[in-house]
C-alpha cells in the first residue's frame, strides 16, 4: 500500500455527495496500488482502463458505500477484481504462456530486461500454469490477499464475502499452487511475492 493508512475515506464519500469533486481525494490515495494489481494481473494497457474504470464506477455508486467502514480500500480492489474477472481470458491466456515459455508477457509491459529476466526465473512456469487453473473466486482471493496485500476481513469485504468463504477459498488456492509446485507453503509464498516484484 502506499502512504500510510488511510481512517477518513467514508468522511471523503460522504463530502463528495454534496461536492462530487471531494472523490479526487480517494483517487489520489489509491489509483497507484489499484493500477499496480490489475498491471501485475493484466498488463498495462489493461490496468490503464481498469483503474480508470474503476473510479467511474466506484463514483457512480458512491452513495451506496458502507459509510460504516472507514476504509475504500477494499471497496475500490472489489470493484477493480470485478473488472479483471471480465478480462479472465486475458489473464489466462498470459498465464498459461507464461507456463509454457518461461516468459511473462504481463512483465514486459512493466519491467526492464533485467527485471523480467528475475521475474521470469522466480515465477516458475508451474506457478503460472497453476494460477490459471484456480477458478477466478479463488485467483481473486489468492491474489488480493498476495499482491494487493489485503487482509482476510478486507478480501470479505471487497468481495462481498464471508470470511469463512475467504479463508476456504484462500486454503483451496494454496493447495492446488502446491501440489502444482510441489513446495511447501513458504515456497508458493515467496515465488507469488517474486513475481509480483517484491524479490
């Protein structure tokens, strides 16, 4: 996440129904991470339309939001996680060329020759090849949790889940990565972080 957390984004929904250019502030606290998950998920010309998308339609339905919860954040990843399960085929295409080839056409959208090279060693072609395996429920909260760094009660709450639903959908996820690796959990946990860049 970037800056430092945020209490005040339900004052900032609430202002922004009287005055609409109040949402800006949200757009200025988030659309950096937002963008950075659907890159890492789709590619950088996708992330550009989802985060864009993303607001739109966080701001149509602003009215709507929980005001009862302080945060946006896992509002704004729920909406954005909605938007790439449109874009499944895209992912999964990347995926499973990435499972074949060695080679992340996701990452050369936002790396550098080296950095690809690390990602595309790290990765592993069988933790691509397993990703596209999950169905997208449990590649949502798998990824939410990895690379948007959201908790179990944030996941449930950007998904409109329970947490029970998020914890057996996370534990379902890590199996089947694991038996596809055939690492323990430590290592499918470092390869994830890996190939979001964090290595």
């Amino acid at each position: 996440m970037t800056g430092p957390p945020r209490d005040d984004d339900a004052a900032v929904i609430v202002q922004s129904l009287e005055q609409p250019e109040a949402f800006a502030l949200l757009y200025d606290r988030y659309a950096a991470d937002i963008h950075r998950y659907a890159a890492r998920r789709l590619g950088e010309g996708a992330a550009d339309d989802i985060t864009a998308d993303t607001f739109l339609t966080a701001f149509r339905s602003r009215a709507r939001f929980d005001t009862g919860r302080a945060s946006a954040r896992p509002w704004l990843y729920g909406i954005a996680a909605n938007l790439i399960g449109r874009h499944r085929r895209t992912e999964i295409r990347a995926l499973r060329a990435l499972a074949r080839t060695g080679v992340d056409p996701v990452a050369e959208s936002w790396t550098d020759g080296a950095d690809q090279r690390v990602t595309a060693q790290a990765a592993h072609g069988r933790l691509a090849g397993a990703l596209a395996t999950l169905s997208a429920g449990d590649r949502h909260v798998l990824l939410l949790i990895a690379w948007a760094d959201l908790s179990y009660q944030e996941v449930a709450d950007a998904l409109a889940l329970p947490v029970g639903t998020v914890r057996s959908r996370l534990n379902r996820a890590r199996r089947t990565v694991r038996r596809a690796m055939g690492a323990d959990p430590t290592v499918v946990t470092e390869s994830l972080e890996v190939a979001h860049g964090q290595g």
